[in-house]
C-alpha cells in the first residue's frame, strides 16, 4: 500500500506556499511605503505642507495645488489651505475652510483646535472656547494642546477653578505636559495655594537643564513660591546651584537672606562705582532693592539704619504689606510707638484687603460670565495699588458688561490711583510725592530716590491705543494666554 508523500517544505519547516504569503506581504508593505514616500504620493504632500507651514510658504501652496488633484485628500488639501490662511493672518478665510471639514473626519479635532486659536485672535473669546471645547469632545484621549489652549482662555477671564479642571485632565493625558504644568503652577500662585505651586514647578524643573532653560517668570514664580512656602532645602538647593539663573536682584537677595548670607545679599545691592567704604547704601536703588538692605539692617539689629530706608518706602509703595509689615517691626524696635500703631494699621488692613481679593478671584474660578465680580476684583486690585492687575480685570468685566468701561479707562489712565498708605503717616502724607506707577510693576531697571522733590505731579501711565485690554493676550514669550494676575 502506497503512501502519500508529505508536501514540500523549505529549511525551517514551514510549507513552501506560507513563505511565498509572507514574502508577497513584505513586498506589499515596502512598496506601500515608498510609494506613500514619493514626493508627488498625497500623504507625502500633505506631511510635507504641514511641517513648512512656519518654514516655506511657497513649497506649502505647491503642495497644495498637487494635494487638490487628489479626490480622497480632498479635507487634507482643505486643511492645509485653512492652515495656510491662518498663518498669513487671514482668519476669517481659515474660519471658513477649518470648519466646513466634517466632524467625523480624523483632522477635525484639530481644525477645531486652530479655529480656536483664530477665534482668539479676533477677539471671539466665547467662540474660541467652544471650539476648544469641540476639540477636546471630538478626541478626548489625546487633544492636549485644546485643552491647554482652553485652560489658557479661562486663567485670561480669571476663571481659575474651571482652567484647573481642565489642566488636570491634560496632565493625566500626559504628565510630561510641561506647558499645562506652568498653567496650572502660575494658577496656584494667583490662588496663594503654594505648596501645591512648588509642587507643580519642581516636576517641571527636576529634568536636567530644565532650570538654564526656564523663563525668567516661571525661575520669578518658583522663586516667590518657595520663599513663601519657606522650604530650606529649596531655597538653599536656588542659592547654592541657580542663583545667578534668576533675573531680579531683589529676589535674589531674598533667597540669600532666607539662608542667611546677608553679606552676599547686601554685595548684590551695591551699584557700580559706590565705594567699598559705603556697603549698603541706598541712593540709586529701586524700591525692592532698598527694602530688602532694609531686612538685611535689621537682621543685624541695625534698627535706625533700617528706619532710614524704609522711611521714604512708606510712600513711594504706600500700599505694599510688606513694607508696612518691616515698618512695624522697625518702629516697634526703635520705641516710635505712633509709627507702629499706624504701620500695624497699615498691615491689618492690607490683609483685609488681600484676603478679599483672594474670595473675589475664587469666587468668579467656575464663572465665565460674572462680568460683576470681576469688576469687585478689579477696584480691590485698585486699591491695593496694583495698576496693571487691576486694568485687566476691567478689561474683562467690559467685555461682559458695557457699563464698566468708564473705570476701565480711569484705571488705564491712573485717575483713580491710590497715593497715600490706607492709614497716613501725618509727617510723611503732608509733603511727600505720591507713587508714580503701581508697586507691583516697580521696574528693577529706574531706580527710585530717596527724597523725592515736594508736591510734584505725578506721571501717568500711558493709556492703551484702545480702551479695551485684550484680556487673554498672549504673555511674551509663550504660546499659551497669560493669567490675569502674575
């Protein structure tokens, strides 16, 4: 009896026919892939337009004339005109293309993204944030740039409760989300949260060369953060390895102070060309300069020295905590017992004022319409002599509601200016010259004098080209909106 004989095989075992499959499904794939890879290939196209968007305009509108020839890149063709449009600064043209792409195309979820951002750069905020809104619906697990393009537009109208929501989320999408995590840092700053702050900054600084390549406002916020949070190990950890990485001398002052090395602090102080023979002293500096020679006295128990410092402080930052705060403390030393009551006046009702700033920026955080509110935020801002805080969160209310557009231009303008501490000095209130410009925008760059001339009028900043701040600009430098308070 005969028997069959089995079926041909190559060396390995496996059946002639199955190598003859695997090796035509290997030719299959390398051809697809050169040909997806040609130059003239619709995919090639369409990579190649959207990588020299920024880079080569002229090769972009190649492409695209090539890509239109093609049926089934007809929205890929489209896109990349929308985007093309966007970039030359042509938004109602990008508008229109990006959004006649259909909601179940696979680049919908970014043309929703890029709509958002020329909605932004019209001014359409409230449409700019649905199209965020639409971006992050359409593709949930991986839209992060949407979502951090929201957050952004939500910390611009100070709603700060839903933009953390919303950074959460981008984080847990990707924790290597460096741009979501200074969002969401910056927030917790503004919200006086700044354990959770540092937190959030040293996720952001611990990769090595993450700290040579930090923003001065990021290094400035971390900086403030820690000193407030009053962690040693930080702070000694800044001093000893990134010190001279921050930008403002106070602050690095500060962060000497914090550990101690008054001597280094007060050499940082010293202006080019003051004589060995006079450290310390304090014609020519800036205001933040001289009151932290003034820390520096006192910590040497150089009481009337620091009195002397602080004294023409009072009225050139007259509602800064704390500067009243060492004004207390400085009186209280020196036995000048009516200064220290009206210092500690001063204090008291500078946190009053700072703890309902803190309920009002809380209090419209999951609101994006309580134009209100933003204005009670706004006149608190304007007493705490905080100018530039204060215009952008008039500007904000304005686009809400019309009828703050007077105090917006009055705080443009600085004809509500506070210039005088909120319980005076009667010496110091009789003859010297009101501030200038508001405490929390002191330039580290003009110094500030000591005996300022007597009833001098004050300078007035100058007012924007229109009424209305943008309130989710850009800040310099980043891609993403600023907060309404830095």
């Amino acid at each position: 009896m005969s028997q069959s004989s089995p079926p041909p095989q190559v060396k390995g075992g496996l059946p002639w026919w199955l190598w003859a499959l695997l090796s035509v499904a290997t030719i299959a794939v390398v051809v697809g892939i050169a040909v997806s890879s040609a130059p003239d290939a619709p995919q090639f196209l369409f990579d190649d337009a959207i990588a020299k968007l920024s880079s080569d305009p002229k090769l972009v509108k190649a492409n695209l004339e090539k890509l239109q020839a093609f049926d089934d890149y007809k929205w890929h063709a489209q896109y990349v005109d929308g985007m093309l449009a966007f970039r030359e600064m042509r938004d109602p043209r990008a508008l229109k293309l990006l959004g006649e792409i259909p909601d179940d195309h696979e680049l919908k979820p970014k043309a929703m993204k890029q709509m958002g951002d020329s909605y932004r750069r019209t001014r359409q905020y409230r449409e700019s944030m649905e199209a965020y809104q639409k971006a992050v619906a359409l593709s949930p697990d991986t839209n992060v740039e949407a979502r951090v393009s929201l957050s952004g537009m939500y910390l611009g109208i100070g709603a700060h409760e839903l933009a953390e929501k919303v950074l959460d989320e981008a984080i847990a999408k990707d924790p290597t989300q460096s741009t979501a995590r200074e969002a969401r840092a910056m927030s917790r700053v503004t919200e006086q949260r700044y354990a959770e702050a540092v937190d959030d900054f040293r996720q952001i600084l611990s990769t090595p060369g993450q700290f040579s390549a930090a923003t001065p406002g990021l290094l400035s916020a971390y900086g403030n953060a820690i000193l407030k949070v009053g962690d040693k190990d930080l702070i000694q950890s800044a001093v000893d390895e990134h010190l001279s990485l921050f930008e403002e001398t106070a602050q690095k002052m500060e962060l000497l102070i914090a550990v101690g090395k008054f001597d280094e602090a007060e050499a940082l102080a010293r202006p080019e060309g003051v004589p060995d023979e006079m450290p310390g002293s304090s014609n020519d500096l800036t205001p933040p300069v001289q009151m932290k020679l003034a820390q520096i006295k006192i910590a040497r128990g150089e009481w009337k020295e620091a009195e002397k410092i602080i004294r023409p402080l009072i009225m050139i930052m007259p509602r800064n905590l704390e500067t009243f705060e060492i004004a207390a403390r400085v009186y209280k030393e020196t036995q000048d017992t009516a200064r220290q009551a009206i210092a500690e006046d001063n204090v008291k009702q500078l946190k009053q004022l700072e703890a309902e700033l803190l309920a009002g920026i809380k209090s419209v955080g999951n609101n994006i319409d309580d134009a209100d509110g933003r204005a009670v935020v706004a006149r608190i801002y304007m007493q705490l002599a905080d100018f530039s805080s204060a215009t952008r969160w008039f500007s904000v209310a304005v686009t809400l509601d019309e009828q703050y557009a007077q105090e917006l231009t009055e705080a443009s303008t600085g004809v509500t200016y506070p210039r005088t501490p909120l319980v005076e000095f009667p010496s110091e209130s009789a003859d010297a010259t009101p501030p200038t410009a508001s405490e929390s925008e002191v330039s580290s760059e003009a110094p500030a004098t000591k005996d300022p001339p007597a009833k001098e009028e004050p300078a007035k900043e100058s007012a924007p080209e229109s009424e209305t701040v943008d309130p989710a600009a850009p800040a310099e430098g980043d891609g993403e909106t600023a907060p309404l308070s830095e």
